[in-house]
C-alpha cells in the first residue's frame, strides 16, 4: 500500500530556496561585471569582434 511522504518542514524550504536565490545573485553579479568589463574595453579574458563601419 502506498504511504503518503513526509512533508518537508518551512524552515528547510526557506533554506533551500536562499540558497537558490543567492546563487542566482552571485551568478547575475557575475555577469554584471563581465558586462561592464567589456563596455569599457578593460576586459583581457573575453575576446569578441568589433565591428567598424
């Protein structure tokens, strides 16, 4: 017969969910800077093109 699961308690959803949200932060500040990095022509990891008229 089939047992219904235990429910998982709020404090471990709240964890959970933190630690979800700030890997999304660190991954979107991350980005951010790489972003910044290559508007201002200061970024020596990233190679893109630049196209000229």
């Amino acid at each position: 017969m089939a047992v219904p699961k235990k429910r998982t308690s709020k404090s471990k959803t709240k964890i959970r969910r933190n630690l979800w949200k700030e890997k999304a932060k660190e991954k979107s500040l991350k980005a951010m800077s790489l972003a910044k990095s290559i508007l201002t022509n200061r970024s020596k990891s990233f190679y893109y093109e630049i196209k000229t008229k």
